[in-house]
C-alpha cells in the first residue's frame, strides 16, 4: 500500500468516525428531547386536570369548586365562615408575570377566596386574565385598580361580599381575613388593610399589603367615579385611592388583633420580625398605628405579606397550613366572631350527621328488600316479602304499612300462578 494510499484510508476513516458520532448525537439528542416534551406534557395535563378539580371556570373568573383544607381535620368553623364571608379576590398581574408570579398565586394562597379574578393589561382566556386595555407600569396601578372594581362590580357584584385587591407577590391568608370580616356586615361603608396616614385625613391603605372593600364601599366607589366625585388624580395607586374612599364617605377600618398588633404586612416576614428599621426610614412616618419590632410586629393571625416569590409561597402555605409543634395550644385565642360559635357549629354539623345517616340507613334497608326479592327460592312469594319488609320498616320508622290491596293483589297473583 502506497503511502498516498494509507493517507486516503486514514482520512477515510476519521471522517466516517466522526459522522457515526454526529449520528448518534443527534439520535440520542432528537430522542431525549421527545421524551423530555412529553414529559413536560404530562406534567401539565396533570396540572390542568388538578386545576379543574379547584376551580370552575366561568369567563375570565375563576369559583372555588370547594374549601381546601385536611380531610381529617376540624375545619368546621372555617367552613362555617368561607360560606358566610364571601371574598372575591382580584390579584393585580401583568402578561410577562403569569408564569413567573401569578402562577404561584394561582396554586396557593387564592384556593382560599370564593372567586377569583387576575387582572392585566391584555385578555388571556388560557390562565385566565381580564385585559382592562391599560397599558404597565407603576403609573397604570391606579387606572388598573379603577377598572378592576368596576369590573367586578358589575360582573361579580352580587356573588360576593367582599373584594380583596392584592399584587402578585403577596401572600394572603384569607381564613385569618375572614375572622376579621366576620365582625362586620357587607353593608357597612368601610375598607381594611395596612393604614398610613399621611396626605388623607383618615390615612389610607397600603397598596403592597392589600386591601379589602365592602360591597357598600365597592359600590360607593364605583358610584364616585359616575358622579365625579372622585377621579384619576395620582398615579399612586393606594393614596389616591384612599382619597377617593375618604370622599365617598367610606371608613378606613382598625385591622389590628384584639392585642392591638398588626395583621397585613407590607413586607416580608424576616423583615419583620427581625430587621431593624433606620429612624429616618420612612415606614416610620406612614403607619398610623404605632410599629412594633420583633415577634410583636405582626398577629397571631396575621392577613398578608408582601414581596413573596415563587417557591416561597409554597413555603408559607406549608408553614399556615401544615406545620404544628406538638403539646401545644395556641397561645392567642381570639374571641370568636359575632354570630358565631363552636357549639353552634358543631349542633349544626351534628344535625347533617344525624340527616345523612338516616338517608344511608334508609338506602340500606332499600337495598335488602331489592337483594331478599332477589335471592327469593320461590318466586310465587315475591309479594309476601315486600309485605314483610314494610312491616319491618314500618315498625322501625312509624310509616305507613302496606294496604289491604296489597294482599288482594297477592291472593291474585297466586290463584293466577296456580291456574296457569
């Protein structure tokens, strides 16, 4: 072989070599990439069904199909107070935040609020958002949050009694909101959340930590703007809100716990709890109430956090709703709210126990008739079994027994089985 020869073979066979590889790669790269979009697939396919199982969807909102809470657990009063409070909580997002924030949202906290609303610059029937035609911004908070309550005032005004205006990076637990509510009606002219008080005479909520509207202060709200009472006068969106509902004769509401602490927060909770706020901060000049620091700072059953990002919402759902320190009862037993009370919760929770175990002894006795006719070795002495199931039943239950026709009906079908 000629040493030409053995150049052209050499070259041959790397260039063949490397084209195998490449081959391979891209197999092994086309097949991985399949498997992982399929994957991914599933995952959401699973995602959307476990949604369906939440959520109903009607429009751009969103009605809980139920009140998340443990199966094995006393949710009783909980469940007494999410039918009686009724939130509709509407969360302030924008396009690029849906997946990245509102999502989030989507999968925690808000399971909490009987319906639900995200609110954005642009429609997406997908997640769901309402587009309110505003463009984004910091300079828009304020047209977004007029066009949101009139929204939802005119399209969901009557399905609830309360309306929550919360960001996309707040954490709020809405039972703890409830008990607040809970000692006010609908009908009052009143809003609560984190109250500053410079410029408004009656201070003002916080934007970060949320705040709660009365159907009567929805309605006053919306009413001012129709009567020019109040209009687009800020871009700052809780002051200038706050000045509205000051105008339209709606109250700022006290928050606080009976301990006199706080219950939304426009922070973090580390924040709080632990950080040392600088006398020149300003936080110290906006809070109407006096600031406590450390583990006084916030209540026992404190209403919202703000600047939360993803995963640690999931954090804090699993701190609220999950973890326990065992051999210990809550230090902080609030008052029970007006109207309400365990014992009247539980009569009433014993009432449906007693209702439905009657209706499941009842199908039970049903369901031996139809399996004693069933099984019966003489089919001419069907009638007989009925008779006798009635008498058993009307022993037990002080029903009406089977009539004399029955036993007509009987002699009947037996001469008529006898003569055939």
């Amino acid at each position: 072989m000629t040493t030409a020869s053995r150049i052209s073979f050499c070259v041959g066979f790397v260039f063949g070599g490397f084209m195998v590889h490449i081959f391979l790669w891209q197999a092994f790269f086309t097949n991985t990439f399949y498997v992982e979009l399929a994957s991914g697939s599933g995952k959401l396919l699973d995602h959307q069904l476990e949604e369906q199982k939440v959520w109903k969807k009607n429009g751009s909102a969103l009605f809980n199909l139920k009140h998340p809470h443990h199966s094995d657990e006393d949710s009783r009063m909980a469940d007494e107070l999410y039918k009686k409070v009724r939130i509709l909580c509407w969360v302030m997002t924008a396009p690029q935040n849906l997946e990245t924030k509102a999502r989030y949202v989507k999968d925690t906290w808000s399971r909490h609020c009987n319906i639900l609303v995200f609110v954005s610059s642009v429609d997406d029937p997908n997640f769901p958002t309402v587009g309110l035609d505003t463009k984004e911004g910091r300079d828009q908070l304020y047209w977004k949050t007029i066009r949101a309550y009139h929204y939802v005032y005119e399209h969901h005004g009557h399905e609830a009694d309360w309306f929550l205006k919360a960001d996309d990076d707040a954490y709020v637990i809405v039972d703890n909101m409830r008990w607040l509510l809970a000692n006010h009606t609908p009908d009052e002219p009143v809003y609560f959340g984190r109250r500053f008080k410079p410029f408004a005479k009656q201070g003002y909520m916080s934007g970060g930590a949320g705040y709660v509207l009365s159907k009567e202060a929805l309605r006053r709200f919306v009413g001012g703007f129709k009567s020019k009472v109040c209009t687009h006068t800020s871009s700052v969106e809780d002051l200038a809100m706050g000045q509205c509902m000051e105008k339209v004769g709606v109250l700022a509401g006290d928050s606080r716990d009976t301990l006199q602490r706080e219950t939304f927060h426009p922070f973090v909770p580390e924040q709080h709890l632990t950080a040392k706020f600088s006398k020149t901060f300003w936080y110290w000049n906006y809070n109407y109430y006096p600031i406590s620091q450390g583990p006084n700072c916030c209540s026992d059953l404190s209403v919202s956090f703000h600047y939360i990002h993803d995963s640690s919402m999931y954090l804090l759902e699993y701190y609220v709703y999950h973890l326990r320190a065992f051999g210990y009862r809550y230090r902080y037993q609030p008052p029970t709210p007006l109207g309400y009370s365990y014992e009247k919760v539980r009569s009433q929770a014993a009432a449906v126990a007693v209702e439905k175990n009657s209706i499941s002894q009842e199908k039970d006795a049903e369901g031996e008739g139809s399996m004693a006719l069933e099984s019966a070795p003489w089919p001419h002495l069907a009638p007989m079994f009925l008779l006798m199931m009635g008498r058993s039943r009307a022993d037990k239950q002080h029903i009406t027994p089977p009539s004399e026709s029955t036993f007509s009906a009987s002699s009947r079908w037996r001469a008529e089985r006898r003569a055939s």
